[in-house]
C-alpha cells in the first residue's frame, strides 16, 4: 500500500531539517502557518518569520539528526514520533516528541510539539 501524501511530507521535512536543508524545510509551509515551538508562550505565525527563525537555528550552530518511528496521517493531519539529536559547541542532547500538524493541500499549516523532557529541551536551546 502506498503511503499516504501528508506522511510522506512529514518524511520530507525531517529529511530537510536533518540534512540542513532550511529552504526545502520552509518550502513545505503555508505561507500563514503557525508554528507552536517547546518553550515559547506565542507560536510562530506566518513562513517568513519561521524561515527566520530556522535560519538563527542555523547561525548559530546547532546540527540535528532525527530518526522517524512513526508517522500516521489522513487528509488533514499527521502525527509523527520522533527522536532527535541536536549538537551544538560539542554538547549533545537527544530527546523525543510527537509531532502533530495540521496539513492542507500540500503544506503544513500548524504545528505542535510534545516533548519527554521540556525543561531539558529549553535549557539547551536557550
């Protein structure tokens, strides 16, 4: 059975996020996404803002790696199991979420994150 289209999305973007590839990532947004990130009160609305946000990611040094357990989708959402290592000035931290996103002709039009560990989540990012 082939895999439905918002799975293969949600493969995509860990592939692009990954690999560093920031423009494909911001490719497969809505041009009004929201974008709810661990640790911010406020989501992130809209690409250009996310684009900029991925991009300080970036700049700042931070590597990712992600192994996919899981995805299921339908029509309009997807839920992903994700464990993800992020290394930056020779730390490491590995810590798992599941992805919800919300997702509408092709693109990601909101996202929400669950983690196993926030605090430890916030403090390495801080």
């Amino acid at each position: 059975m082939e895999e439905h289209p918002n799975a293969a999305l949600v493969r995509r973007s860990l592939q692009a996020l990954t690999s560093g590839d920031t423009q494909g990532l911001v490719d497969m947004l809505d041009d009004d996404v929201e974008w709810h990130e661990i640790g911010r009160a406020e989501p992130i609305r809209g690409r250009s803002a996310l684009a900029e946000r991925f991009m300080g990611l970036d700049g700042a040094g931070f590597e990712f790696s992600g192994d996919l357990h899981d995805v299921v989708a339908n029509d309009e959402h997807t839920v992903a199991l994700v464990e993800t290592t992020a290394k930056r000035d020779g730390q490491s931290f590995t810590y798992r979420t599941a992805e919800i996103m919300h997702i509408r002709d092709g693109k990601v039009t909101a996202r929400w994150a669950f983690s196993d560990d926030t605090a430890a989540i916030n403090e390495f990012f801080a």
